[in-house]
C-alpha cells in the first residue's frame, strides 16, 4: 500500500518505521527534515510539503502537536487535502478537539476525500514495538480498507463507530485516566513517604496487588524513579488534552470537576518551568504540597 505519514516526532518515527517492516512504501514529511532522517534511512521517501507525501498515497497518517499543526498541515496552501486525490483517505492519529476533528471530516468530504480517526494510545517505545492500541471511527468501508495499516502499528484495534469524532473524544478521555491516575499515585506516594514508606515499597504493593495495569506500572516506576526527561509526553501536550478535555465537557454539558483540578495542576507545573518534562512529573506538585524535597 502506498502511505504518506505527516509527523516524525517521537511517536510518529515508530509508527512510520512500522509501516516501513510491514512492506508498505511509505513517504514522509516532517517541518524538521532532519527528524525524519531515521526512517528515510530505513527506506522511506522524504517529501517537502504535507501535499507531496499525500500524492498518489492511498492513506496518509498524521501524527502532530495540536490542532494548529493538523489545521495548517492539513488545510493549508500545501497541506495533506491539496496533495490528497479524491477516494484517498487522511487518517488523523493526532489528540486534536472533538471540533476539529468534525471541520476536517467535512473538508475532506467537500474534496471526495475520506477521513479516519485513528486515535493511539501507548508512549514511544509501544510505538516503536507496534504495541499501540488504536481507536478508530469513520466510515465503515474506509476502517476496513485502513486495517492492515493499522495493523501493523497496533496489539489490538477498537473501532467506535462511522462518525471520526468519537475516536478523539475517546482518547481525551482515556488520557484524563492517565492523567488523574497519576495525580492519585504522586499523591499516596507523597502520604506514605512522609509516614516513613519510600514510594518504591508502595509501588510493588500496588502493581502486586489490585493495581497492576500498565498506567500504574509504567507511571508509577517514572515517578519512583523521577525518569521525567527525556519526556515520553511533555507537561505542555498533557495541559492541552487536559483542556480540550473540559471544553468537550463544556460542549455536552456534562461537568467534569476532576478533570479541572488536573488541568489546574499541569498549568501550575508548567508556570514553574517544567513545561518541558514528562507529565509523571505531576508528582512533583504533590510532593512540594507536602513539604517533602523533590
């Protein structure tokens, strides 16, 4: 299958290299040409516009930062839609807002263009083994013809339905599970810490016991080990999911109070500069409430 992929960050160099080892020929853009080295090396083509690897590709995955980027990379002068043939497809992988997803779906539709949401869930390195999970909504028809696509960047695939928005809000929703999951740890760390229970102990109670998914194992190890940089997710990402979080809630009339308090603990890790860091550092807000030492 011919591919186009529009985002060679950390998640998008996995996921294109998995279509590369499933034999698929694969064109890239990204705006840092030097980030897509990695995979053009590994034999995909590079492209300089968005348009240019949407060009004679039958599907084109995007996986960028925010709805700004998937707008202008998408809609704009030499975007995806520009490149993109009628009966082709853009399969946004990207967080955006329940919103935009619904104003791209409609672009596309006014093209003869189709359009999936393929939302993932998984860090880098997931990416990288082909281990994501992938949640993917649109038409029926255009989810089947997508699936070895995403089959080879994903364990398993849920599919939500024909309307695209239902995979973003999915993903906003499961990431405010990451994110309140965290706070939770970082702060019975904190209460058991201070009581005399390094957070290492209390870790291997809660994944030996009731709590051994992968958002406990896998956060509660970064946070015992304070592995906040590299980040797998920077402070900055988390703060806008978290807020597009509240404006679907906004948006169905349906309150979400938990979901503000952690939109208001990211802004104030942000406002002390770590922006840049890994949201397990959310641990450092619970720990500095306490008066423990970071």
């Amino acid at each position: 299958m011919k591919i186009g992929f529009v985002g060679i960050g950390p998640m998008g160099l996995g996921m294109a290299r998995r279509l590369l080892d499933a034999g698929h020929m694969v064109s890239v853009h990204n705006r840092t040409e030097a980030r897509a080295r990695p995979v053009v090396d590994a034999g995909a083509r590079w492209s300089a516009t968005p348009a240019d690897a949407a060009r004679d590709a039958e599907l084109v995955f995007s996986m960028l930062a925010d709805d700004d980027a998937v707008e202008t990379m998408t809609l704009g002068p030499d975007g995806i839609a520009a490149g993109l043939a009628a009966g082709a497809a853009h399969v946004s992988s990207s967080t955006i807002s329940v919103a935009l997803s619904g104003r791209l779906a409609a672009a596309h539709g006014t093209r003869g263009q189709g359009y999936l949401s393929a939302t993932v869930l998984g860090r880098p390195p997931a990416a990288a083994a082909g281990e994501l999970f992938v949640v993917v909504a649109g038409d029926l028809a255009l989810q089947q013809r997508a699936t070895p696509a995403l089959e080879a960047m994903g364990q398993r695939i849920f599919r939500v339905g024909d309307d695209p928005t239902r995979a973003n809000l999915v993903k906003l929703s499961l990431n405010f599970l990451i994110f309140s999951t965290i706070e939770q740890m970082s702060e019975i760390f904190a209460l058991n810490d201070k009581a005399g229970l390094p957070p290492a102990e209390l870790l291997e109670i809660l994944t030996g016991s009731f709590f051994n998914a992968p958002v406990h194992r896998n956060y509660g190890r970064l946070i015992v080990e304070r592995a906040f940089d590299p980040p797998g997710g920077p402070m900055t990402l988390a703060a806008k999911d978290a807020r597009l979080f509240l404006e679907a809630g906004n948006d169905l009339a349906v309150p979400l109070p938990m979901g503000s308090l952690i939109h208001d603990r990211l802004l104030a890790a942000i406002a002390r500069g770590e922006g840049g860091l890994d949201f397990a550092a959310l641990s450092r807000r619970a720990r500095e409430d306490a008066g423990l030492p970071d």
